[in-house]
C-alpha cells in the first residue's frame, strides 16, 4: 500500500462530504482529468482506505426523534458473556452505533428511538435484560453539533 499524498487526501475528504458524487466531479473539485482521479479512487478502495459507502439516515424523518448515549458497564469479563453481549447489542434496530471502550464504562451504544417511552421500554425489556448489564447511565442529546 503507498501512503496517500496531497491529491488522496482530497479525494477523501470530497468522498466523505458526498459519497455518490460523480468521477467527474470530483477529478474537477480536486484538479485531475477524470481517468487519473478514477484510478485513485479504486486504489484508495482497493487498499481498504475507502472501506466501503453507506447512505446517511435523517432518523427524526422515520419518527425516530430521540437520541440517546447509554453508557454501559458489564458485570462479567469472561469471554462467552461479552460475546454474547456485543451479538445481542449490534443486532438491536434502536443501536446505530456500539463502541467498545477502554476503563469505564465498558461499551457507549448510541440509541434513536420514536421517544422516552419507546427508549424506557427498550431499556427495561432489551438492553437491562441482557445477563452482562450491570449498569446503564443514559443521556439525551441535546443537540448534534458534528456528526
């Protein structure tokens, strides 16, 4: 793998701002011919740089209009139970992201969900009920400033 220059950078950061846009834009918004910029764009992904592309989701227009940060801490540290944890947790609709943490708390989920009632159900009936949960401090964004 070479290490990105000046140009891979900027593809990048094109990339991250709109993943679906056209090769010719991009050569353009970063001074190349289309073909050269093409070929950067297939080495960067061919090296695992660009590691994939996903489609940003609006979740208040899904009625998902409450987002919360649980941080977790688990009870046990053998091996089968965080396992099983993180299987359980990553397959939850309302986790749209699941960090692993170092020192405490153990794992931070960010959870969206319709709202309060939703979020206390999936708590009490989904997250708490997993053996490993040993405790779920909760806070409610108040507003996303970058994401």
């Amino acid at each position: 793998m070479r290490e990105p220059d000046t140009l891979d950078h900027a593809i990048i950061g094109q990339l991250q701002v709109d993943g679906r846009m056209s090769n010719l834009d991009l050569a353009r918004s970063v001074g190349l011919t289309p073909a050269p910029c093409l070929r950067r764009v297939r080495r960067l992904e061919a090296d695992g740089v660009i590691a994939g592309y996903r489609a940003v989701i609006d979740h208040e227009k899904l009625g998902r209009r409450l987002e919360v940060t649980a941080a977790v801490e688990v009870r046990s540290t053998d091996t089968q139970t965080i396992e099983e944890f993180e299987r359980a947790v990553v397959a939850f609709d309302e986790v749209v992201e699941a960090r692993k943490v170092f020192g405490n708390p153990d794992y931070f989920l960010r959870i969206v969900v319709r709202d309060v009632e939703e979020y206390e159900q999936f708590q009490m009936q989904k997250l708490t009920a997993l053996p490993a949960v040993f405790r779920v401090d909760s806070h409610q964004t108040m507003k996303l400033l970058k994401s």
